[in-house]
C-alpha cells in the first residue's frame, strides 16, 4: 500500500533532503510551499526523474483554509496523508525589544500555530486508519532559548511542549508524534551569520562538525520507519552534543 508524507517547507534545505530521502524510503511526497514555488517543482521533477512520486502543493501554514485546499490536493493526486513532516518554519536574528508584535505574531503563527494546525487537519484520516506519524522539526533554542531569538526560541518551545501533549492523546489511535529538535545544521537559514560567529559556535561543538541536512532527515527516516514503533512523545536533538 502506497504511503503519503506531506513535507511542508519542502523547498528549503532540510525540507528538500527529508523529501529525497523519504522518496527513496519509499513515500509518495507531497512538497508543501509556500513562496518558492520553483523550487518545489524543481525537486518534484527531480524526484519524478528518479522514478519517485511527487507533487509540489501550494501551502501558507497561516492560513487554515490554504491547508485544507493542500490536503485535499493531495488526497486526490496521492491518498491520504500518512505521515506529516510538520518543518516549515522562520526565524529572525534581533534584539526582542526590537520585535513588532506583528513580527512576533507571525512567528508565532509559522512556527507554532501553523504547526498544529496542519497538524490538526491530518489527525482526521490518521484517527479513522487507526495509523499516522507526525514529525515536528524544532530546535536547541527550544530547550535552552536564545538570546536575540526569544519569539523563534518560545515558538520552538511551544512545538515541543505540543509533541509531548498530542503523543499521549494520539496514541491510543494508533498516532506516533515525536519531535527533532536541531542544533546548528548548515543551511541558508543560518548563512547569514558571520563567518566569525560560525567559527565561534564550531567550537563549542564537541563533535568537531556542524550538523547537515542530511544528518536530520536521517533521523527523521528512522521516526517514519517501523524500526521507531514504540518511539512516541520523544525529542530527539540532533546537534552534535552542542548542548
């Protein structure tokens, strides 16, 4: 039986590796978008070259009625969502006092609520097969926050807290919810920083290496495998013993 997994921010860097990798572990994948439209349908015809299924889905996790157009897309292109890779998500570097509320809110919104939301449409189908698994894609800020990062570290810290409450909930259904929770991963995402400030946090990682893309879709292969059957309401950091 042919297996669905919805990534949403599937065209960013650890989006774009977890569909790879979930294509070859055998999912049909639907990459979820926002704004860049090209390069989720740049990694569907790569992946459909590759003899994979994939569709690119236009998606604003903000927007409720946005996901209940996805999914329904998906629904009739691959089937039912059995797996939801909850990863689309923003950050911003400033001071908190430097924050608008409405630069707070939209954080909030992404990396949260948008989070249980999409999360919260799937549980329908999941609920009735009695089966499902929901990956949330969080960070080290999460756990300890950050300075000049505190909305983007509270939202973190919220999907966390969201996993461990939704695990015990869903499991009698059958439902798996766990959570990755990510150090230092080198993406586009944190190029922004300097390269002092990177050489900087280096240092403190004991494992000598900054985290790659593929170092968490590899983790998050392993949460969507059999092999993580009695894995459920964890969070797993995947940062090099950073913290």
């Amino acid at each position: 039986m042919r297996k669905v997994a919805f990534i949403t921010g599937a065209s960013g860097d650890i989006g774009s590796a977890a569909a790879r990798q979930l294509a070859k572990d055998g999912y049909a994948v639907a990459l979820g978008f926002n704004t860049n439209e090209s390069a989720a349908n740049e990694l569907s015809a790569e992946l459909k070259s590759q003899g994979f299924e994939a569709i690119a889905v236009g998606c604003d996790i903000t927007d409720s009625g946005s996901i209940t157009s996805a999914l329904s897309l998906i629904k009739k292109e691959l089937g039912e969502v059995a797996l939801l890779v909850n990863n689309a998500g923003i950050s911003k570097i400033c001071l908190f006092t430097s924050n608008s509320c409405e630069d707070i809110t939209r954080m909030i919104n992404t990396n949260l609520i948008g989070c249980m939301e999409t999360a919260r449409q799937v549980l329908g189908d999941m609920i009735r097969a009695k089966s499902g698994n929901i990956i949330n894609i969080s960070s080290v800020w999460g756990e300890k926050g950050a300075s000049c990062e505190v909305a983007y570290s509270a939202a973190k810290a919220g999907l966390i807290g969201f996993t461990k409450a939704l695990a015990r909930e869903e499991a009698p259904s059958g439902i798996r919810v766990n959570c990755i929770s990510c150090g230092y991963i080198d993406t586009k995402m944190n190029a922004e920083l300097e390269q002092e400030e990177i050489q900087a946090v280096l240092e403190e990682i004991p494992s000598g290496r900054l985290g790659t893309v593929q170092d968490v879709a590899n983790v998050i292969s392993f949460l969507a495998s059999d092999k993580s059957d009695y894995i459920n309401g964890q969070v797993i950091r995947v940062d090099g013993c950073w913290i």
